[in-house]
C-alpha cells in the first residue's frame, strides 16, 4: 500500500472521541493554541464528559456539547469537524478511524492503531479505500534523548546495527494499573504486547529504519491474579474492587480512589452510569466479573528486514521504572539507560507523591527519577557518555514537543521540531509497531515462529 508522511494534518476545529485519563492532554493543549480548539465531545458516560467541560471552561474555552457514539455522523456535521482525536477504549479505534477517513475529516489516534488483525485491515482497507491517512501518536518519537539515540545510529556511529537488546521495566503502582481496569482484558487492550510494547516497537522500527520479518515469544501471567498472588505471599484475601474491601485494605497494590481528585471526577462518581470499577483487584480470581486475560511478563526474539535480530523483554511488577536499549554495530555500541522511577510506595493520602502522581496522563510524571544516559562504545577506543537532552515531564518531554509538531505552539512559544518528518507515524508505522504484538501475541499461543507477511497486512514495506 501507498503511505506518505502527512504535512500539518491537525488542528482547526476538533472533536475528542472518549474522555478517559488520556484525553487531558489533548483537551488542555489545544485549549492553549490560538490555531485549534474544541468544539465537540464523543462520550457516553455524561460525568466525565462533564468532568472535561470543567477543564475548557477553567481554562477560559467555551464549553462544547457532548454527543452519544451513536451520534458519531450528526456530530461531524452539525459542528463542521475537520479533525478527530480518538482516545477511546483500544478496541473501539477503528470504528471511529475509519468512519472518520470516510467522512474525509483528519484523524489522530492514540496508539495502538487498534487491537487485531481484522481491525488493523479494516483501517487499512479503508485508508488504501479513501486516499487518506491518519497519524498515530506514538510520543516517545518526541522525546529528545530518543531523537539523538536515532540521529547517532543514522550517522553510522556505530556502523551497521546488527542486534538490538530492549528490556522495558513497569513498577509495581503504573505496572499494576495495568491490571486495575479494562487493559486487563485482551479482546479490549490487546494485551501489554499491543497496548504498552506499540512503543516501544515503533521506536526500534523507526531508530534502525527497518522494518519487522519474524516474531517468536514466550509470555505468561507470572506475578498478577490470584493463583501469583497467594504464592507469593502478596495476598491472603481475594476481592473484586478496592471500594468498600476490608481485605483492599492490607493489599499494597489496592487502589483508593478517594486519594487522588482525579480519579474520583472521572470514575467514583461516573460509576453510576457506565458501571465501571477503575480499581478492581490485580490480584482477581480467574471466576473474577472481569478476569485477567494479559500477560504481565513477556519475552520476544524478532528479526528484522535488514538481517538485525531484536531480543525483547516487558516486564509489568518491577520495583523502579525504566528501560535499557542496547544497540550492537559493526563499529562499536551504543547503550541507552532511562531510569523515569528509582522506586515507589503504596498509594495513600500520606503518599500522594509516591502513588498515583504520574499515572493521570498529562497531568505529572512518575516520582524519584533517576539517571538518562547514553554511552557510545566505538570499537577500539574508550567509552563516552553522549551529551544529550534529557526531559522529566510526561514521557520523557514527548508530550508537549508532540502536542506543539501537531496542533501548533503556545502563544509565544517556538516549535521544537527537531527531525519532524521523520517523528510523525502514519498508518504504516501504526501497522508495524502493532505488527511485531500480534505476532508475538499468537506466538504465545501456538509456541511457533511467525511471519509478519503471515497477518495479511498487505505491504508495509
């Protein structure tokens, strides 16, 4: 299929579809730009929509009135939409992706694309069908230390990347997230392969400007879930949300929601409505009203087009956050260490900072960050540790370079823009990032090698 990098395809008059915790910087941001603004929400639950009309309203913007998702249509006409953010449950992006490519307004979605082969054809289908594209937020392209990690590999630093060691570290509060709310269901997240690694694939696919042949993996529920948790020691007691459990109580992994404002606007007080629980037990039965169906420990070997080999590890129960990437040439080594959470405690009013601060997308980052580095290993010569930008605020300063490339600067601010055609993802980069977890998600199952062409995803190439 034809893909193209898509020159200033955001802004104007814009609609969010879902307002979840990942809506906010959206809302906020564009609410800052003299170049974009709100002018509709896409929700059923009336509480969180009104939670986000509280947010424009605070922040001087009018507010805009919300629409049902059975009023998609109505509300791309009557508000005049000429673009689209999709922040919804993952599963759901492609209703609104390819009704929006139809309707011929722009789309941005947030990653992953989606959640399975059927739906990703379905997006490509209908981009191959429209001549449209969308983009694909994958923000830690924005991230500086990332984008020098890219411009030393495209220089031929360290020659022909031959292998790649990538280990992901989640801790044990935004780990465990995961395993709270609708992310623990794969038939709606995908799994921590799709939803999370989408990242981190695409990062690799974009660093070594490649793209992926052959995945083979192992995963497994290891620590989360009843069976883990009694085993080892972590749970004596099982319940099915915090609210109202004396046994959530002597959980350190448990979720209050009256700590943290947030969380109570958005879900305690939207309960009501939609009926959903956002601290339910990561250690749940497996005859839970909502089991664990994902994998909280994942190892994959995946071989690239260019002959590099990839070797993989996602682990979602750490005591600090972070990751390493190593980078093996032809003429040397090139090693990232990000370090975002030297360690954590147990959410409490006493600890707010050590709880959820971070986990509210865009609205903090994770506590006690450690060190970034990156260290140059030339064959031959002594080590040197590169001088490069390094950013605390929400993943790794992603965020807002991402939010001022799409949508515009701030009044009085300057875009970084640093290697923008390149950073902006289309459905091609959606596509393969997701490629390498679908992959890697039936490799679980069938304990087999397998091809990427083997999805019929068309050509990615």
């Amino acid at each position: 299929m034809t893909t193209s990098t898509i020159e200033n395809p955001l802004g104007g008059r814009t609609a969010i579809i879902g307002t979840g915790t990942r809506a906010a910087m959206y809302i906020r941001g564009i609410a800052e730009r003299p170049s974009s603004r709100v002018v509709a929400l896409l929700e059923p639950n009336s509480i969180r929509a009104k939670y986000y009309n509280d947010i424009l309203s605070s922040l001087g913007a009018p507010t805009v009135p919300v629409y049902r998702p059975e009023q998609f249509k109505e509300m791309l006409e009557k508000e005049k939409v000429e673009t689209v953010v999709v922040t919804c449950v993952d599963s759901l992006h492609h209703l609104y992706i390819i009704r929006a490519l139809e309707a011929g307004v722009r789309v941005l979605t947030e990653k992953p694309m989606t959640v399975d082969v059927e739906k990703c054809r379905a997006i490509l289908d209908a981009v191959e069908r429209t001549g449209r594209h969308l983009t694909v937020t994958f923000n830690y392209r924005y991230n500086p230390t990332h984008e020098a990690v890219k411009r030393v590999i495209a220089e031929g630093t360290i020659g022909e990347v031959l292998s790649v060691n990538f280990e992901w570290l989640l801790d044990s509060v935004h780990g465990a997230d995961f395993f709270r709310r609708w992310h623990r269901e794969k038939a709606t997240s995908g799994g921590l392969l799709v939803h999370k690694a989408g990242h981190h694939f695409d990062l690799v696919n974009w660093w070594i400007d490649s793209t992926p042949a052959t995945v083979v993996g192992m995963g497994r529920l290891a620590f989360y879930g009843e069976e883990n948790g009694r085993k080892h020691g972590w749970v004596k007691e099982t319940y099915e949300r915090a609210r109202g459990s004396d046994a959530a109580k002597s959980d350190p992994f448990s979720l209050n929601l009256e700590d943290d404002e947030t969380l109570v606007d958005l879900y305690q007080n939207a309960e009501g409505e939609d009926g959903y629980h956002r601290d339910q037990s990561v250690f749940a039965s497996s005859d839970s009203k909502n089991p664990i169906t994902i994998e909280d420990d994942m190892s994959l070997l995946v071989r690239y087009r260019c002959g590099a080999t990839m070797t993989y590890h996602l682990t979602a129960y750490s005591p600090w956050e972070g990751y390493r990437v190593m980078f093996n040439g032809s003429k040397g080594r090139l090693e990232l260490h990000v370090c975002e959470s030297e360690y954590r405690l147990p959410s409490s009013k006493e600890n707010k900072e050590n709880g959820m601060t971070g986990l509210i997308h865009g609205l903090g980052v994770l506590p006690h960050e450690g060190e970034t580095k990156v260290t140059l290993h030339p064959l031959w010569e002594k080590p040197r540790t590169l001088d490069v930008g390094v950013d605390h605020t929400a993943h790794g300063g992603g965020d807002i370079r991402m939010m001022s490339v799409l949508f515009g600067p701030r009044e009085g601010e300057v875009v970084d823009t640093g290697d923008a055609s390149k950073r902006s993802a289309t459905e091609r980069d959606g596509a393969l990032a997701l490629a390498v977890g679908l992959a890697g998600n039936e490799s679980f199952k069938t304990g087999q090698f397998v091809d990427i062409a083997s999805l019929g995803l068309g050509d990615l190439e």
